[in-house]
C-alpha cells in the first residue's frame, strides 16, 4: 500500500531545504569578495567600539523578565495580530519588507521604520510576555492526525520578519532599550516556536534565533552599543531538546490508536471498531509496520512474526499468545516506535560533534521512510551551524570586553581572554573544541570549525568574524602617550 501524503512532514522537509541562515543583500555586500576560495567561511567585518557589560549582569536578558510575565496564552495573541491585519501578509508587502532588509543600517530611511507595524505588533510585544505558551493541538491531532494542518506558519514567519525589520531600525536610530525590548520578543517567540509538537515550527524556531543574531552584528558594529555579553553567557539556543517534537510527529501519524489492549484479547472486529469511533484518517495507521503490509507473508504468517516480536520485547508469553491477529499487529508497531523514539532522541539529543552519522544510516526510519537519517542529519547541521554562530557571537563579545580593560588592546589569545576575564572556554559545538582565535596586527579573527554537508557536498553556513576597535590602535596611544611625557 502506498504511504498517504504526509503534510506536516512534506511542510517541514521544505523548509529544512531553504538556507537555514537566511543572508540578505546587505550581508553579502559585508562578505569580502576577494577572499581565497579555499575559505569556504562567510567573512564579516566588524568595526566596534570598547565597552564592557554593565555591573548588572541581569540588564540586557535576551529573554522578558519574570517581572514583565503575566497570565495567558501567548499563541492567541500571536494569531489575532494575524487576524487583524490579513492585508499585510500580501505578495506585495513580502516585497516590500525584502526591500527594507536590502538597506544598509546607515541608510537614513530607518528612522522613518522605528515604528514599523506598531499597530499589528502591538499584539504581539503582549503575547510574548504571557505563559504558558499553549498551541491547543491535542484534540485536533486525535482526529486529524496525519492531514492536520499549519496554515498560520507562514505568516508566523512574516510576523518575525515584521520585527526583524523593526529591532533593525531601532538599532540603526540608536535606541537600545527598545531594541532590547524587540530582541527579547523575538527570542520569547522562538522558544514558544519550539513547544510545538512538529519539526517544522522547531525549524522556524531556529530560523528566528538566525535572523536575531544577524541583527546582533549590527547591534555590536553601532556606535556605543551596549556589550551583551553576559545576556548571551546566560542565554542558551534553541533547540533545547527535540524528543518531545519528534514523538508528538510520530505519535500523531504513526501511533497505536488509543483502545488497542496490551493484556486483553480483541478480535479484528473490534479493534476496527477502535479505529473507526476515533480517528477519521483511513488508512493513517496501516503503513508504519511492515508486518501489515507484506503481501508476501500470510495472515497467519504476520500473526506469528508480529508476537514473536513483542515477546523479544518482554511482553508475557502467555498473554501475547492469547492476543488477535490485527491486535498482535498493532502492538507489533508500538514497540517499533518505541525504538524508533528512543533512537531519534538519543541522537536528536546529542551536540552535533557526538553524532556519528555513519552508523544512522541503516536506522528504523529509513526501512520505513518515515523520517530518514538525512532529515535527523539535517536538523543536527543547521542547529550545529546556528549555535555556532552563537557562539562566535560571545566571543566578539568577550574581546570587546577585554579591549575596555586594557585601553583597546584586543587579546593575544583565547588563553589570554580567560586568564584576564575568566569567561570560561568558548565551546564550537561544531567539534567540541575551542573556536579559533587569532590576531593579525589590529585585528582579530575568530572562527569555528568547517563541516562539509554530506548532502550537498559543501562547507557552508559558518561565518568568520573580523573585528577592530574604533579609535587609535594600542601602538599610536603609546606613542602618543610617550610624547606627552
């Protein structure tokens, strides 16, 4: 039997496939096109003043204070800005908005957009400071399982770029509190984005954190900009864990209808009886276990098969031998999905440098192409590349720091960045290794490490970040220092 129509998963798979680190025009501009083409890196240069964090470590949370939170649904509010405004969700406006992230941070027509959409954001500002975060899924997913659908997605997307837009503006007007304000916003919706119970919004939640940090490079190249710091040793990215979304997926496509008896006997009757009072999909449940699908074995046949594999599993003999022929079956799939939850998790679960993907690829997934190694593959990269860059970005951080208190020298080496500071070890969670750091007359350079896709063939989606400090380099204030005397 051919597999139905998966929609949420086809969903979920097109976006892994889009760029998970979405570069404008403008980035590219910043990419330095006569680089060696053996450094597969996107180069970004960035010219940044002195600053140490503020004493208070708390002042520039990534996240809305505890303070700020009240009681209520977040998701409602985001939906009804949605369905307030439907016309700005146009072709037209796309275009626009595309238009806006093209314009260099110094163009002057961003003080024109510090309030861009205050009115249909002004919803959206309240949800993401409400919980707990309920997306009211469990019912329809009982019912519609398979064929259950996300039409508010996209436009989720929209409204991230809206406030991407925004925070853009602010920063380029010099307004930080209310570039904090929208920043934290934004990371409040991608850990809402990550509750959901599919890949495909922990992929959007993951594609946020990717539009915040490259709005985070122009927060640090502004004039005066406020070290963040200790906002991002206190932060971690999502995803903090994906078991709960890759066993929702596959609990509500796959999953043993509720009814089935694991110690009473059913007939076939019966548990189509099951089947029918509560799910309306045909079809939904006949397709994850082979068993009930090789038309090459007998009934009989898969009977035997299919107990014989749940007293692999512990299940009392006795007990299993009493059990019906479709009931045996059923059962037969839950333990594979078992298996196939707990294999998914443990390496969902791992950092990307602890997954040896050679030894996935004959997994239970691909037997039964429901998600295959390469979709868990693909997550694993996008979400190594993007923290990464989280990374790097603590990194620039922590060298502004240590220029403050030393008269704008940069450090020599990470070494030297610890001992003076003690940050701690910046961790690629790439390799699992330090990122690199080194210095070139007055400027620094950090990097991570390179994975080549095994998809695609390619090193790409790492960045390497070049930074400077405005003002007279160490030298020239020595000598200027020495004149004086």
């Amino acid at each position: 039997m051919k597999k139905p129509k998966v929609i949420t998963m086809l969903l979920g798979l097109a976006v892994m496939l889009l760029p998970n680190l979405q570069i404008n025009a403008q980035e590219k501009q910043q990419v330095k096109q006569n680089e060696p083409a053996t450094n597969p890196r996107k180069i970004v240069s960035l010219e940044v003043d002195a600053i140490a964090p503020t004493a208070n470590i708390f002042a520039y949370k990534l996240l809305p204070s505890q303070m700020d939170i009240s009681t209520g649904n977040s998701i409602s509010f985001y939906l009804k800005s949605m369905l307030c405004h439907p016309g700005v969700f146009t072709m037209e406006d796309n275009t626009t908005r595309e238009k806006y992230l093209q314009m260099p941070i110094t163009d002057p027509k961003w003080k024109e957009l510090k309030n861009y959409r205050e009115s249909i954001l002004r919803n959206v500002y309240l949800g993401a400071r409400m919980e707990p975060a309920s997306w009211q899924l469990s019912s329809k997913i009982v019912k519609d399982r398979a064929l259950i659908e996300l039409p508010e997605a996209q436009h989720l997307r929209k409204l991230i770029t809206m406030l991407r837009i925004r925070l853009r503006a602010e920063i380029a007007c010099g307004d930080f509190p209310s570039a904090h304000r929208t920043m934290q916003t934004m990371f409040r919706m991608s850990e809402d984005f990550s509750k959901h119970p599919t890949f495909i919004y922990n992929l959007i939640a993951t594609s946020t954190q990717n539009n915040i940090f490259y709005e985070i490079d122009n927060w640090i190249r502004k004039e005066n900009s406020p070290n963040l710091y200790w906002a991002l040793t206190l932060f971690t990215p999502v995803p903090h864990s994906m078991t709960e979304a890759i066993s929702a997926q596959l609990d509500f496509v796959y999953m043993v209808p509720t009814g089935i008896s694991i110690t009473i006997p059913q007939s076939d009757q019966e548990v189509d009886a099951i089947i029918k009072k509560n799910y309306d999909v045909d079809n939904v449940f006949g397709t994850f276990n082979e068993l009930r699908n090789n038309s090459k074995l007998t009934k009989e046949e898969r009977e035997i098969l299919a107990k014989k594999k749940l007293e692999s599993y512990g299940l009392d003999k006795k007990n299993v031998a009493k059990l019906g022929n479709k009931q045996s079956l059923y059962l037969a799939e839950a333990v594979d999905l078992h298996q196939a939850i707990l294999l998914s998790s443990c390496w969902l679960n791992r950092p990307y440098w602890q997954c040896d993907f050679s030894r996935f690829n004959a997994s239970v997934f691909d037997k039964r192409e429901i998600i295959t190694s390469n979709d868990i593959y693909k997550i694993k990269i996008n979400e190594a590349r993007s923290k990464q860059r989280f990374v790097l970005l603590r990194g620039i951080e922590a060298v502004r720091y240590f220029a403050a208190t030393h008269k704008n020298r940069l450090p020599k080496s990470l070494q030297e960045l610890n001992q003076k500071l003690k940050i701690g070890l910046l961790i690629d969670p790439v390799s699992g290794k330090e990122i690199e750091y080194k210095l070139e007359g007055n400027k620094a350079i950090l990097y991570g490490a390179l994975v080549k896709d095994r998809l695609t063939n390619k090193q790409e989606g790492h960045f390497q970040y070049e930074i400077t400090i405005r003002g007279k380099p160490l030298l020239d204030q020595l000598t200027q220092e020495n004149k004086n005397r």
